[in-house]
C-alpha cells in the first residue's frame, strides 16, 4: 500500500493527466465527443490507485459532448448571466435599496460558482442547479412584485357534465 505524501508534484498529477486526457479525446472527437457515461473522460483510476472524475465541468461537458454540447451549454450559462447583469442594471437604476442588494448577492453567487465549475464538477451539485435557478427566476418574480402586479387567481373549472349553479 502506499503512502499518501503532500508533495505539491505528486498532488497535481491526477488533474494533469486528466488534462491531457481530455485533450487526446477532444482532438480525435471534436464535434459531438465521446458521449455520456463513457469512462475516457470519467471516473478513472490515476496513479496511487485514487478515482478520479473529471476537475472541470466546462472541460467536461466538451469532452463528453463535443463542439455542439458545450456550445449549447455556454448559451445556456451566458443567458443566465445576461440575466442576472440585466436585473443587477435595473436595481441600481431603479435605486431600489433591497433590489440592488439581492441583485449584487446573485451577481457573487453566481460568478462565485462558475468559477467552482473550473475547479470541480460542479454540474453534478444541488447547489450549482440552485443558483441556475435563482439567476431565472428571482429577477422576474421580483420585478413582477414591485410592479404590484399578481398572479391571477385560478378558478376551479367544474368537472366534465358538471352544470354549475347560478344563483
């Protein structure tokens, strides 16, 4: 068995060769990659037996899709973005105090886990998926609230040969 050391040349040795890794895979299938689930790119087993998975969820997701994949998924992060620049511009110009607070807190987080997303795989976490989310939905349900505008009431439609009563 042997023995884990702290060596910073012996620490970086897995992500290098998951670097070069990925770029043997990329070169041979630059256009659709070598699909999901096919262990080139996934958990492998690198030098002191350790798995490793791939430490980049951009990396990744090229590799595993290919040009047309990782094109699909930049549009995807880039419209998230744009979405939350364009809520954080509308809450300091609208100088809404609690607007531009929630727009910087998304903003951070954001940027803050895109960043994760270089150093880990971060497609895979709960947390990633959660901050996705924020970036679409928070701007629009807050905008819609401070506009005083309300979701309208549904009304229970009768069941079929069902006659509602007039009274």
């Amino acid at each position: 068995m042997q023995e884990d050391t702290l060596e910073l040349d012996e620490l970086s040795i897995g992500r290098a060769d998951q670097l070069q890794t990925f770029y043997t895979v990329f070169a041979e299938h630059p256009l659709v990659g070598v699909g999901r689930g096919v262990r080139r790119l996934g958990p492998s087993v690198v030098s002191g037996g350790k798995a490793q998975e791939m430490h980049n969820s951009y990396l990744g997701v090229l590799g595993e899709t290919g040009l047309i994949g990782g094109l699909i998924m930049l549009a995807l992060l880039a419209d998230a973005m744009a979405r939350t620049l364009r809520f954080l511009w509308w809450a300091s110009r609208v100088r809404d105090a609690d607007a531009l607070m929630a727009a910087r807190a998304l903003f951070v987080s954001y940027a803050s886990i895109l960043m994760y997303g270089m150093l880990n795989y971060g497609l895979r976490q709960r947390h990633f998926w959660f901050v996705i989310a924020l970036t679409v939905a928070l701007p629009h349900v807050y905008m819609r609230w401070r506009a005083g505008a309300r979701v309208p009431e549904r009304r229970a439609r009768p069941l079929y040969g069902v006659v509602p009563c007039v009274e």
